[in-house]
C-alpha cells in the first residue's frame, strides 16, 4: 500500500510527461522529414528507412533529452534548386536560430523544473508542496515566453495566429513549454529539398548516412510505380542526385 501511495504521487509529473512527450511527436506526410539542430550551423535528420506511420502519415519524434534544439519540416524527392534558392534557405534558417537564444534557456529551464525539481520535489516535500513551487517557477517562465514571443513574432518570421496558437498551448497546458523552440523553428517554410539542405549543412557522416537511407526509400518507390510514368522519371533523376551527392 505504501508503495502505491507513493507512486501515485509522481502521476503529475508522468501525465506531464506524456503530454510533452505527444507535443514532440510530428506527423509528416510521406515525403517529408524531420532537420534536427545538431550544433553550430550544423543540422541533422530524422529520417528513418521503415517509418512507424500513422493515418497514411509519417510520425517522428523530436530528440526529447534536448529540448534547446529546434526542428525545420523539409520535402525529399523533389527536384534540387539553384544555389541561389539553398544559399537564401540557409541565411534564413541561420537568421532564424540565432533569434532563439531566450527561447532556448527557457525550455532548458521548463523541462528541468518538470522533470528534475518536480519528482526530486514530490519526494522530498510531497506532492501539494511540489506542485506549488513547480508552478511558481513555471508560470513566470511561461509569461516571459508569450510575451517575448509576440515581441519577436516578425523577427521570427511567426504570423498571428502561430504566434496565437503557440502562446494558448502553453499557457493552458506548461508541460508543452520545453517545446517552445520547436513550436517556433518547426512553422519555419523550408522548401529546398532536406538532402540538399543536409548536403551543405551536415557533418560528413551524418550526410553519407542519410543519403545512403534515401536511396534505399528512393529505390523502393521507384519499384511500386510504373517505370513509363513522370513519377519514376522524377524519381529516377532524384537517384542520380543522390547518388552523385555522396
């Protein structure tokens, strides 16, 4: 009994964690994934070759351990643009990262207050006591958060109404704030294909990795539509890019 007790009074802190954990799930369509920050001027992806989907879409996760980093949505399988086109992508993918610096000590600092102080908290003091100073270190953060946010919107290249919805989400519910960083990089277009973004931005293994898993997934496409149709050549001519890349 005493054990049940005292599980019960970490529940807060597992429903937090579930809600943080659902908030960093991305459902992608089919030919999408995920750039993931991975250092200065340096991105990586999520991308793997036999994806879980759901609903005919792709779900990916967020790296949950470093809530500092941003994510960016991109397209594979299309055609590469003009060097002019990544050289702008990446200027605004970089004017972009240093606007986060804020943003980026407050998720630290959200997701240390639930998930470190919380439980630590909780067995310490009991759980009244640990919701009590968890909120009054998260609601301020919380207010520091909106209000930069929407003093930053253009800046950030947020509209209204992302600025809006991002700012209800965690407002209502705190165990979404580590993901702030997030929620502002991922409504960020990137229209340049992800494996020529990852070509100029990646560290050399981590891009021989990947386009090594995109032509796997490229190959298999190729396989499930017929050879005659603009698909496959589209799809074909994507094979080579890749395979030159590497």
């Amino acid at each position: 009994m005493l054990d049940e007790t005292r599980g019960a009074d970490y529940t807060i802190w597992v429903v937090a964690l579930l809600l943080y954990v659902s908030d960093a799930a991305k459902l992608l369509a089919p030919r999408e994934l995920l750039l993931v920050e991975a250092g200065r001027r340096r991105l990586a992806a999520s991308f793997s070759e036999h994806p879980f989907t759901l609903a005919g879409r792709v779900l990916v996760l967020s790296p949950l351990l470093l809530p500092q980093r941003g994510v960016l949505v991109a397209p594979w399988g299309t055609a590469w643009s003009p060097e002019t086109a990544l050289r702008a992508t990446l200027e605004s993918i970089e004017h972009l990262r240093g606007g986060l610096r804020l943003f980026r000590a407050l998720a630290v600092w959200a997701f240390a207050v639930l998930f470190v102080a919380g439980p630590a908290l909780t067995w310490w003091l009991g759980t009244s006591a640990a919701v009590l100073y968890a909120a009054a270190m998260l609601y301020p953060t919380t207010i520091v958060a909106v209000v930069w946010l929407w003093w930053r919107r253009r800046a950030l290249g947020l509209t209204a109404g992302r600025a809006a919805r991002a700012s209800a989400e965690i407002l209502l519910c705190p165990a979404f704030l580590p993901n702030i960083v997030r929620k502002i990089t991922a409504a960020q277009p990137v229209t340049v294909d992800a494996a020529q973004v990852l070509a100029a931005t990646a560290a050399s293994g981590v891009k021989k990795d990947l386009l090594t898993r995109l032509e796997r997934r490229t190959q298999e496409l190729l396989e499930a539509v017929d050879p005659e149709q603009a698909e496959a050549v589209a799809l074909r001519a994507y094979l080579a890019t890749v395979r030159a890349t590497r």
